[in-house]
C-alpha cells in the first residue's frame, strides 16, 4: 500500500528548501542605462561644439543677427519690397557698415601696434623702480642661464613652427571665410526662414499644435528681437558716451576706445574690466600727473557701473534680465568653447535659451533659474 505523504516528498525537487526566503527580483537597468545615455550624450555634444567650432560659429552668428535684423525684413515687406529682397538689402547694409568700421579703425589700431616698441620703453620710464626690479630679475635670470648652460653638454633640438606672418595669414584666411559663410547664411536666415518655420508647423496634424507653436515661435521671435536690439542700442550708447568722454578728457583716438568699449560691453564683468586695464595703459601712456593718469578709467568704471545698475535693468526690465551666475558661468563655457567669439556671443545665447524656456511651459523652472 503506497502512502500518499511519501508521493507528496518525491514530487519536490531535492535540492529545494522550503525554509529558504525566495530570491528578490532583478532590479530594473533602465534607470542607469537612462543617465549613462544621458551623460553620453552631453559629452557628445560637448566634443562636436568644441571641434565644430569653424562650422558653428558663423552658424551662431547667424542665426542671432537674423532674430535682430528681422524686424527690418518684415518692415520693408510692408513698404511693398519682397522678402528676398529686403534681406539682400540688410545684408549689404550691414556689410557696408562693417567695411566702414574696419576702414576707420584700421589706421589708429595699426598705429597703436607700429609703436608698441615705443610703448614698453615708455612704461618701463615711467614705471621707474618696477623697472629696476625687473632689470635686476632679468640679469639674474641671464646669469642662471649662463650657468646651466655652462653645466649641461647635452644639446636642444628646436623644432620650428610656422612662423608669425604665417599664423597671421592662416587666421586672416579662416576669418575671411567665416564671414563670407555667415553672410550667406544670414541672407537665407532673412529671405526663408520664415516660410521655413511656416513649413515645420504645417507639417502638425493637430491644429491645436500649429496655433500654439506659431504663437510660441512668434513670442520667442518678438522677445529675441526686443532683447537684442535693446542691448545693442545701449553698448552703441556708451561707446559712443565713452568716445566723446575721452575726447574731452585729451585722450588720443577716443574713437577706437569708444568702438573698443561698446564691444567689449557685450561681455559683461570681464569686458569692462578689460576697457579700464586698456584706458588706464593709454592714459599712462599720455599724461603725467596722477590726476590726469587715473581720470580716464575712472570716468569709464562709472559709466558702466550706472549702466549695468540702473540703465539696463531699467529698459530691459525684470522680465528678460539674466541671473549673474548663469552670465558668468555662461562667459566661462563659451569662452572655452569657442575663444573670444564665444564670449562676445554668450550673453545672447543666455538670453535666447531663457526666452525659449519662458515660452515652453514644462522649461519655465529652468528659465525662473535663468533669470533674476
């Protein structure tokens, strides 16, 4: 007779132990698989910015004048002129104005450079006892030379790089065609870009989506414009405030510092800070007395503090103002990425990522960190 409790045991297998807890679940990968894509990517990017900077910076370039000059396009429209049109003729405009610039100001920055030379012997006369330390410093530094070189048999290889008017003539060249490739890229920017953004929406099967994206494009477009134009009319406003002070302060070619000053002011901390190292040099370089040496950048400092504190934030308003740490941090990766051209360019890119990030509603948080 079979007992049915010994046919229970046999049908479990042997190695099983019922007092064993169960084996938790495998967890789910996806969550680390998410951040390492994530990560990958941003490193990605990072690579093809820094090493695609020759294709896009004209890119950049580009694609803000077009958010400032569209205005102009859209006004000639309406005097009767086609679009294709009025952007030949704001593109040759600002080509001509460029032309104009680097004609007035090639004479006295050329001049400026001739007498460099003259210049470091003027500094060290004045400079007196910092030049003295120097020429000690220095011949201590020749005799340390003499020594080593008195002590070692061992002979330098010196490989020979491409020589100064080489590297002048190879950036000459690559400058040239950037600007060729931006105005190129600028003129389609202004003749077709918005029959492009017209032909993107009206690929949107929902018609909720078109309406809410053709009223983000135009909002984002409305405040780029407003932003850039603003910002733009006040650096003109203090170079040109800058250039008629020095003038009137005796300063040689008050021009170029004024031209100098508005440019630099699209940087802003290092930009002016910069302005007043070069001011104080040329006034130092031009008078005598103390008085006179320290005038020049301490009117500057002046102007750009009531500007960055009171003018700016006044026009532009709460709205579309930038966080000081977003603009600084911003100063500092655009600058590594892309030289000086990525500085000049990073408040305006700041201010376009906000704007996009206010007009899209799940954004809006980063843009509130953006902002003051």
């Amino acid at each position: 007779m079979t007992d049915r409790r010994d046919e229970g045991t046999d049908a479990q297998p042997a190695d099983s132990n019922p007092a064993d807890p169960p084996a938790p679940p495998a967890g789910p990968p996806g969550n680390a698989m998410r951040v390492a894509v994530i990560g990958l990517f941003g490193l990605a990017v990072l690579y093809t910015v820094y090493f695609g900077r020759d294709v896009l910076l004209p890119i950049a370039l580009a694609l803000l004048l077009s958010f400032l000059l569209r205005p102009v396009v859209r006004a000639l429209y309406r005097l009767g002129i086609p679009e294709w049109l009025g952007a030949a003729v704001v593109v040759i405009a600002l080509s001509a104005l460029g032309l104009l610039a680097v004609y007035t100001l090639t004479s006295p920055a050329a001049q400026w450079i001739d007498r460099m030379p003259v210049v470091l012997r003027q500094i060290e006369f004045k400079l007196g006892d910092l030049r003295d330390s120097l020429d000690r410093a220095r011949e201590a530094t020749r005799e340390l030379e003499q020594i080593a070189s008195a002590a070692s048999d061992t002979r330098e290889v010196v490989v020979r790089g491409p020589t100064l008017a080489e590297q002048f003539l190879d950036r000459t060249r690559a400058f040239l065609a950037n600007v060729v490739i931006m105005q190129v890229l600028l003129y389609f920017f202004l003749a077709r870009g918005r029959a492009t953004m017209e032909a993107l929406i009206g690929t949107m099967r929902s018609i909720d989506d078109r309406v809410h994206y053709a009223m983000v494009a135009g909002t984002v477009q409305q405040n780029i414009a407003a932003y850039l134009a603003t910002v733009t009319l006040i650096n003109i406003g203090l170079g040109a405030v800058t250039a008629l002070a020095m003038w009137l302060l005796g300063m040689p070619n008050a021009g170029l510092w004024g031209t100098l000053a508005g440019v630099a002011n699209f940087i802003p901390f290092i930009g002016a800070a910069v302005m007043a190292a070069v001011l104080a040099l040329v006034s130092l370089l031009t008078f005598d007395s103390p008085g006179a040496i320290l005038l020049p950048p301490l009117v500057f400092i002046a102007f750009t503090a009531l500007e960055g504190n009171f003018i700016t934030p006044t026009i532009v308003g709460r709205r579309l103002s930038l966080n000081p740490i977003a603009v600084f941090i911003s100063i500092l990766f655009w600058g590594w990425m892309w030289g000086i051209p990525g500085a000049l360019l990073a408040v305006p890119i700041l201010a376009v990522i906000k704007i996009l990030c206010d007009a899209h509603e799940p954004m809006r948080p980063a843009g509130a960190v953006l902002g003051q």
